[in-house]
C-alpha cells in the first residue's frame, strides 16, 4: 500500500493528535498502575493496544523533505518530545530508539529535563549524496544563568517508503 504524505500542516496537525493522544494514554496507564483501577473502565490491554494502533498510523505520515525531517526531530528537542523524534526516524533507528527509551506501550517519550533546554538550531551544512542527503546542525542548548552551549550532529536522511527520514545520527 504507496503512504500517504500530506502537507506540512496536515502532518503537523496529525502528528499533534497523536502525541497528545499518546501522552493522555500514558497519563491513564500511570494512573491504572497506581491505583490500580483504569479511568472509564479502560483496561491496561485497551490502553496499550490504542498506543499499538497510534502507533501504525503514525507510520503512514511522513516528513515530505529532508528539511522537514530536520525539522521535526529538532521540535522533538524543543518540545521535549520523543515522539515527533521517532516519527522521522527509519525503521532500523525506530528499533534502535525502543531499545533506548523503551517501548511506546511501558514507558513515557519524554526526553530531556527542566534544564538545559534548546534555544535554536542552525543547519550548517547539507549535502545531497546519490539518492541521500547529509544535513549537519548546530544545536543551541541554554539554561538560567550564562549557559550556552553548542552541539553539532549529523544526520543522513534517505526516501524511504515515499517519505523522508532519518536513517543515521552522528
């Protein structure tokens, strides 16, 4: 079945949905867990196959450029959230990041803390190879006080399955 790629607001709008939907489902899984009850009489199995189900859809939107790609995994800094990450990651890394932070239906997709927090990133380099394209970028990550700190990462971004995404990190 060819994926469906929709326009930057229509994928933004979707991927919204589904991150807000994805924590409300974390919110009740924590709460069945302590108090051992699930709100509405959802049970624990309910709620992880609605993640499950998320979860494929997700896989039918995508970044519509590199640039986007880009774009979305550095919101994912901003917001702090590792599902707009994942959402542009390739299969391959998509195993890798659950390895890592743990799988959508047992653990939360919050990455990072209070501090620091990423101010901006700039795009220092992009590099069309073959059919992939190399983008180097310049995080700035801020916090209270005289903190600035800069991080530079690599990303190779290939066309897979009729959309962009995120095939290495360096």
């Amino acid at each position: 079945m060819k994926k469906i790629i929709y326009k930057n607001t229509k994928l933004l709008l979707i991927s919204t949905l589904f991150i807000v939907s994805l924590l409300i489902f974390q919110y009740i899984k924590v709460s069945a867990e302590t108090f051992n009850t699930a709100p509405n009489n959802l049970s624990l199995q309910q709620i992880k196959a609605q993640i499950y189900l998320f979860d494929k859809a997700l896989n039918e939107f995508g970044a519509i450029s590199p640039e986007q790609a880009v774009d979305i995994w550095v919101k994912g800094f901003k917001n702090r959230n590792g599902v707009m990450q994942y959402s542009v990651l390739c299969d391959d890394l998509e195993k890798d990041w659950i390895k890592r932070i743990g799988d959508p239906t047992n653990s939360f997709w919050i990455i990072g803390g209070s501090s620091p927090w990423l101010g901006d990133y700039t795009v220092i380099k992009s590099k069309k190879i073959n059919s992939s394209f190399e983008i180097t970028i310049k995080l700035h990550w801020v916090a209270s006080g005289n903190y600035n700190e800069y991080e530079e990462k690599t990303l190779t971004i290939i066309n897979s399955k009729n959309k962009w995404c995120i095939k290495n990190i360096k």
